[in-house]
C-alpha cells in the first residue's frame, strides 16, 4: 500500500511469490501508485510476467485512506519489503487491523513487531527469507490461529492519544 518506487522493495516481494507457487489460493494484492509510478508499475509487472506469476498478483490504484482498514482486514498477511521506511506506518495500520506483518528492518519496525507473535522481522529482503515467514503466517491464518485483538492491542501505544501525551509531556519537561 503505499507509493510503488524500487526503494519499497516490491521486486523481492514477486520474487518471494516465486516460492509460495504450490500454496493453495495464494494472491498478491499491490495497491498504490501514482502519475510517477508508471514506468516502476511497468517493470514490476514485465517481472510477474518473467518470473510467470502474473495470475496472481493484482495491481490496484491507490485506495482512499477510509477504505485501507477493508483491505488490511481481509488480507492474511501484510507484506513490508522495503529498503527504507522512516516509520511504518503501513505496519501498524496492518497490525490495528488484525493483519499480521512480514517486514525487513528498517524504520521501527523491530518497535511495531513482536516477533513471532505479530509477525516477522527480517534481516533483508531476500525473496526466500521473506517467503518463508509468510509461508509461516499463512498457515496460522488457515489453521485459525493468530488473535485479531491481540494484534490490535499490541500496537495500542501508538495511537494518537498516547502519542500526543508523549509530545505533551516533553514539552512540559522543556518548560
């Protein structure tokens, strides 16, 4: 979800795709992009074609910030392959959704996952590495296993109201 540019990884995401062929029913949703993405959107998609994926994934336009929480809700997991995040803000809308996340470490995200438990970390984006701990997650989400409130509430210290008492609270230590 977000900007489609090569710094958000996505290549190593199809590639990963590679090795989740024989999981059952298994599809890659890639929403965003925008006027400065094509020629990004164009070769992501002549590499589905290479790597001979291109039934299974879908590239959708940007979706309004309102609709996001539909489409985190229904994904089985939530796929960050990125080489530079300066946050995750992907990560904890996917995490207060009840989605469970795959990331590499970059920004906070090793602040956001509880390893094993909300997701996975990775060390880089290795297609393999990422596709095994997706493959992990996936089989939790057909197995039934993996609490939508216990994702939600893990990431609860970040909402706005506990950030804003945060800021409140080193502005008052300044004063």
């Amino acid at each position: 979800m977000g900007r489609i540019e090569p710094l958000k990884g996505l290549d190593s995401l199809l590639r990963a795709m590679t090795y989740l062929k024989d999981t059952p029913n298994v599809k890659l949703i890639i929403i965003g992009g925008n006027a400065r993405s094509g020629e990004e959107m164009e070769r992501l998609r002549g590499l589905c074609q290479e790597l001979r994926i291109e039934d299974t994934v879908t590239f959708m336009e940007l979706v309004k910030q309102e609709r996001l929480p539909y489409f985190y809700s229904a994904a089985d997991v939530c796929v960050i392959p990125s080489y530079y995040e300066s946050f995750g803000m992907v990560a904890l809308e996917s995490l207060a959704c009840g989605t469970p996340v795959v990331s590499t470490r970059v920004g906070s995200m090793e602040d956001i996952i509880h390893q094993g438990e909300t997701g996975y970390v990775v060390d880089n984006n290795n297609p393999r590495l990422l596709a095994d701990k997706i493959s992990i997650l996936l089989s939790r989400a057909s197995n039934g296993d993996g609490s939508v409130s216990s994702m939600a509430a893990s990431v609860a210290s970040f909402s706005w109201s506990n950030i804003a008492e945060k800021v409140i609270n080193e502005f008052n230590k300044l004063l």
